[in-house]
C-alpha cells in the first residue's frame, strides 16, 4: 500500500480539507503516514493569506525536494490556496510533481497515478458546485473530542485586502441535510463538539435553511453535543441566529466577528460593508441576549493610507468592545487583490510592526482584564486531554472558548466537568473542580 503524508497550514478549513483527502485517498487504497521519510507521496495543503505564511511554506516545499532527490519515484504535491493562486509556476520550480486546487481533490488519486510516470500533473479548476458534501471526512483530531464540519466552501465578499476569494472560488452551501448526518456520525463516533465551518457561515443557505435554522438542527441532534461555528461576518450576523443560539444550551456561547478595522474610512476601503456604529450595534446586541458570550476578533494594521489617527480608531473599538482574545496582523499586500490593484501598499514596515505591537500588548491586557471577570465563577468545560504544562493536571474549554486547567486524575477526554475558576492569567484559567 502506498503511503500519503500531508502537511497543513492556514484555518481549520484547510484542516477539514485535509481529512476530505484523506478519505478520498484511502477509498483509492492509499495509507496514510505521519513520517514523511517512509512516505511515497508528500504534499502540502497550503495558505496564501500572508505572504509570510507562503514563505514558510516555500520553505518546506524545498525540503520535500530534498526528500525527492534522497529517494526518487517519491511523488511532492501542492493542494490548497498556494496551489491556486500560483498554479503552473509550482511547477516550474521544477520541486513539484503535482498541484491540485481546493475544488480539484476527487481527481487526487488519477493526477498522483499520472504524475507517478514523471509527467507532472495539475487541476486548479474551481467549482460552482463541489462541496465534497458526500464524502466522510478521516478525522485527525488525535483525542476524539472535537470534530470539524464544513457547512459551505469559497467567499463572495471580495474585502479588498483578501486571497480568499480567487483562491478558494465562489460560494456554495452543502447540502443541509449532510451535514445533519456527518454530525449524527461525529456522535456516533463518540465526539462531544463540533464546530461548523464557512468563510461566512451566516450567508449559508440551502433549499430554504439559512444558518440560524441549521444550527438548530444540529444542536437538537444531542443535548450533549456541543456545537461552536467560525467565521460571522458582522454585516450578516442576524438577530435569529442570535437568539437562535441563546435558546439552545449546547450551543458555545462564543462568537469569532472580526473586525478588522475600527476606523470607517478604512472599513470602507477594506470593502467591508458595515461600518464602526453597525458593528457595535451588534456587538451590544450579542451581549443583550447573551451577557456570557465570548467575544473575540481579527484585526489588520497598517492597511493602505492608515493615518496614525485611523489606527487609534482600532485600539479604541478594541478598548471599548473588550475583547476575549484576538489575532491581529500587519497588512500583507496579495497579488491580484482589489487592494493589490488600486492602493499602494504604503505604510512603511516599521510603522505597521510598531502598530500590530500596541494592538497586541493593548489586546494583552484586555484578555488578562477578561479572564480576570471569571475568577470566582464557575464553568462546565469539555476535557481535551492532559494540561500541557503538567500531567497531573487536565484541560479543556469553557462555552466561551476560554482554556482552563485544573489538577483532577480521575476524568478523561470527552468529559463534561464543572470547575471553578481561582485565579488566571492571559491565556488561561486556573480552576478547580466543583
Ligand atoms: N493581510 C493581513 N491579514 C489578512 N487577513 C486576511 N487577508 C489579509 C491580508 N492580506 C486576516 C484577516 C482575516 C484573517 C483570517 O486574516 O484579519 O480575518
Ligand atoms: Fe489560508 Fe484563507 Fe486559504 Fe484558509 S482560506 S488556507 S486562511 S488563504
């Protein structure tokens, strides 16, 4: 049997794409393996976000080269958002056997056979309809807890600064109902969470079913199931879907809405379609419904023409939201973008840097203020497995999507416990069981 081993970067999407290969590959008859050396086919499934995510992975691609040359007949491929975005020109580089898009996997095993004979192999069309709703995913995750779903694939937004739209092609829902059964699986199997997936979940939309009422599907399947989605977008975010999710318990009380930007000129040029007042009216309309639901955000700094000025408008939303957590990052200028055709990229490498380094030591502090609110409190938490720092020690998260960790030898992954939190730091928080 022949060996795959891949490589994943980028979101949990690209996370759940890779286990889509995997089963496409295993019904093919190929195996899969977590050492690369002992591997007869290598590849990547990459993101083209940032530039300095792409460089990293350039960085690996050499490597598997290398592992090419040691042993020859060994096949390296390029899947994801880099394979569609630079299509032939991986090829070029002369490293590469085989591209495939994020539309292009059910041709896996036929390209891999092809390439195999020395012809290099390459499929980038995307797709108005593929959404792999039929296919059971081969689940990575190590610990059997928590399960990723797709609910649609590709972005319509077109935000000016993003990839993802040319990378990962135009957007479609799957099928509600596979998605039902995908989830009836995940708990047959024993997993105790799952999260739904989308660029933009609250665009979802299938004979009628909009996302609020998917949710509710899902969370009806079991009351012991925990049900998370990523990413909102704060033009889209309804009020159903809100009180959608405070009326099912087993739905986590955490929502991932990015901002990006605090300032209304650059919302604007970000083509985001809201702007400052829109988003913190939902943001105070969350906390209405849902006084404990976490939260958090994306920020860029130092997009095209941000005045200091402007960028003092994205600490102050953050101050005045208050954030859980967030990932922040400088702007990164990618080719064929909106942004990329109509805007220099003119902030200067050092002012961006300074930038992102006060958004995040002020975001430090928010998070630390966050957790500083739950002391005293006490939470149900999932158990993922043993704390990182110490074995006598388990941890998990809270609906909110806060770590804990707490000393306790007696339970086990996939465990609900309910802990009280006794102190904290940024990250964490310190609790005991209840
Ligand atoms: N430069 C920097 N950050 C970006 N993001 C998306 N595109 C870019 C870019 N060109 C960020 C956004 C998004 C997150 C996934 O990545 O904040 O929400
Ligand atoms: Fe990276 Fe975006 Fe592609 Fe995910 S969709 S892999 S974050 S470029």
């Amino acid at each position: 049997m022949k060996k795959v081993y891949i490589e994943t970067y980028g979101c949990q999407m690209n996370v759940n794409d890779t286990e889509v290969v995997f089963s496409i590959l295993g019904k093919a008859g190929y195996g899969r393996t977590e050492d690369m050396s002992e591997a007869d086919v290598i590849m990547a499934n990459t993101c083209s976000i940032r530039d300095n995510a792409e460089q990293r992975i350039r960085g690996r691609i050499d490597q598997f080269a290398g592992q090419k040359k040691a042993r020859p007949g060994v096949i390296v491929g390029i899947l994801g958002c880099m394979a569609e975005r630079l299509k032939d020109a991986l090829l070029e580089s002369g490293k590469v056997d085989l591209v495939a898009g994020p539309d292009a996997y059910r041709s896996l095993p036929a390209l891999i056979e092809a390439a195999g004979d020395g012809h290099p192999q390459i499929n980038v069309e995307l797709s108005r309809e593929e959404t792999y709703g039929d296919i059971s995913p081969v689940r990575l995750d190590m610990n059997g807890v928590s399960a990723f779903i797709s609910i649609m694939r590709g972005c319509n937004n077109v935000c000016s600064y993003c990839v993802v739209p040319y990378t990962r092609g135009a957007e479609r829902s799957r099928d509600c109902h596979s998605i039902v059964r995908e989830a009836c699986d995940c708990i047959a199997k024993g997993y105790r969470e799952v999260t739904l997936l989308g660029q933009n979940v609250d665009s979802y939309m299938y004979e009628g079913v909009n996302f609020a009422k998917l949710l509710a599907m899902v969370a009806e399947l079991s009351p012991s199931l925990r049900v998370r989605f990523s990413t909102s977008h704060p033009k889209d975010i309804s009020d159903e879907l809100i009180h959608t999710m405070a009326r099912y318990g087993n739905v986590c009380r955490h929502i991932h809405l990015p901002v990006q930007s605090g300032n209304d000129r650059i919302l604007e040029k970000m083509r985001r379609r809201y702007n400052r007042e829109w988003y913190l009216e939902r943001v105070a309309k969350i906390r209405s419904v849902m006084p404990d639901c976490g939260i958090t955000t994306d920020a860029i700094v130092g997009f095209c023409s941000e005045t200091e000025e402007e960028f003092r408008d994205t600490l102050s939303i953050f101050s005045e939201v208050g954030y859980d957590s967030a990932f922040m990052f400088n702007y990164s200028e990618r080719p064929g973008t909106l942004a990329s055709r109509n805007y220099p990229d003119d902030i200067p490498q050092e002012v961006k840097t300074r930038r992102l380094e006060e958004l995040i030591a002020l975001q430090n502090r928010l998070s630390l203020e966050s957790n500083r609110r739950d002391i005293g409190k006490e939470f149900q938490v999932l158990v993922e497995g043993p704390s990182k720092k110490n074995a006598a020690e388990l941890c998990g998260r809270t609906g909110s999507n806060k770590m804990c960790v707490w000393p306790d030898i007696t339970h086990h992954a996939g465990d609900y416990v309910r802990v009280k939190v006794l102190d904290c730091t940024q990250a964490t928080l310190i609790c005991k069981l209840v």
